[in-house]
C-alpha cells in the first residue's frame, strides 16, 4: 500500500497506530519488525525508522534494540476512542500546555504592540473559516487554530520564538489534535470565543489586555484538559 509524500512521517504514524487497534494488539505485544512494516507501507526503511521513532516519543510505542517493537504500557496514556491518534500520553499534553503559556501570552503581548495591522485581515479570516467548522472535521478546525496561533505568534515580530511556537505545532499534532478532541459542542464555540477577543485586543493595540487574554485562554484549555484527563484516568475500566 503506497502512501503519498505529503506528510509521509506523520501519515505512517497514523497507519501504524490503525495497524495497531485493527489487530487488536495489547500493551506489551510485538509489532512486525521494522523492515516488514517498510515493506507493508511501501517505504523506505528510514522513513519508517522515523515514524516509529515519532510514536515512541508520543508513547505509543517502545523500541527494544536487538528486540523489537512493542506496544507500551503505562498508566498515564489514554486512548483516544475512534479519533485515530492512538494513545497518547497525559503527560505529555499538558507539558505541552505549559510550554504554551509560558511564550504565547508574550507573543500575543508583542503582537499588539506591533506597528504593522495589515497581517491582521488574514488573521481574521482564519477565524471566520474556523468558525464554519466547529461540529465539522476535527483536522481542518485544528489546522485553522493552530494557523491562529502562529499567525499572532508571527505578528510578534520575534522570529525565534515564532519559530518556537511553530515547531510545537509539527511535532506535537497528535497531542494538539487529542486537546480538539476533548472539546464538545459547547467547549469550541467558547474557545473560538477567546479567540477573537484575543485578536481584538491585538487589532486595538492593547498588550497588557492580549497578554492577558491569551493567558487566560490557555490557561482555561489545560485546566479543563486536566479535568478531563482525571476523569478518564479515574473512570472504571467496563
């Protein structure tokens, strides 16, 4: 089965992920060895090396050198029923979270305080998109929330931390897609809500108010995830 170049990495990942739940495997069982896995994808063996190299930072997977591949165990992953993100670690998620607030209150501070609004009306379009998608497809609204995020990131004029802010978005998709994922009917139109109010603060130059705003939204988010992540992680087995 030939998968296409676009996104090969993350695209094996979630292959592998569905190859793990179709097969029924448990915490602890073997997968097929890499080069058998390459071989039922189609690709080269270090493009799968990659992928599962990305599930096991992900804490899907454990790689046992001179053993093999294996599904991992442990207490504070979670499944994420018929989403196809397979399991990811809580942990992980709300590091994430933290490391987010930790830069992008700064930033959306900085990028109301910039002298240039014209890259606003993109930004504002995206919004205008994402709220056309709020009980639609969970990857399309998450793209377009994470292209809000590094847009105010980017309007902050600190490329660095831009740049920051970006490569989270890379390398932690599962785990951005996991928090959509929690999110019900009511949860996304507020979470849209924050962010407009984020961008007015921006578009009327108010940096202490963006700040503020954007620290309260992600703040919001990990409470709740971490409510959530309780929930589950306390929840009756059956």
């Amino acid at each position: 089965m030939a998968i296409p170049r676009t996104g090969l990495v993350e695209a094996l990942s979630r292959h592998t992920l569905r190859l793990i739940e179709q097969d029924g495997l448990q915490p602890g069982d073997r997968l097929p060895s890499m080069k058998a896995l390459a071989e039922r994808f189609d690709v080269a063996t270090q493009t799968m090396r990659e992928a599962l190299q990305r599930l096991e930072a992900n804490g899907a997977v454990e790689i046992r050198h001179g053993s093999g591949i294996y599904v991992r165990n442990g207490r504070e992953r979670m499944v994420m029923a018929n989403r196809g993100y397979g399991e990811i670690e809580a942990s992980t998620v709300l590091d994430l979270l933290d490391a987010r607030l930790l830069i992008e209150p700064h930033l959306a501070g900085l990028a109301a305080a910039a002298h240039d609004r014209t890259p606003i009306a993109a930004v504002e379009v995206l919004l205008r998109r994402a709220q056309q998608h709020l009980s639609g497809d969970d990857e399309i609204l998450h793209d377009l929330n994470m292209r809000f995020h590094c847009s105010l990131a980017a309007l902050s004029g600190n490329r660095v931390l831009a740049q920051t802010i970006e490569s989270y978005v890379e390398l932690y998709s599962f785990e951005q897609l996991a928090v959509l994922s929690f999110y019900d009917n009511e949860g996304r139109p507020r979470d849209q809500h924050d962010h407009h109010e984020i961008l007015a603060a921006v578009r009327e130059g108010d940096p202490v108010k963006a700040r503020d705003l954007m620290h309260a939204h992600l703040l919001g988010v990990r409470t709740y995830i971490a409510e959530r992540i309780d929930a589950e992680l306390t929840r009756p087995a059956g």
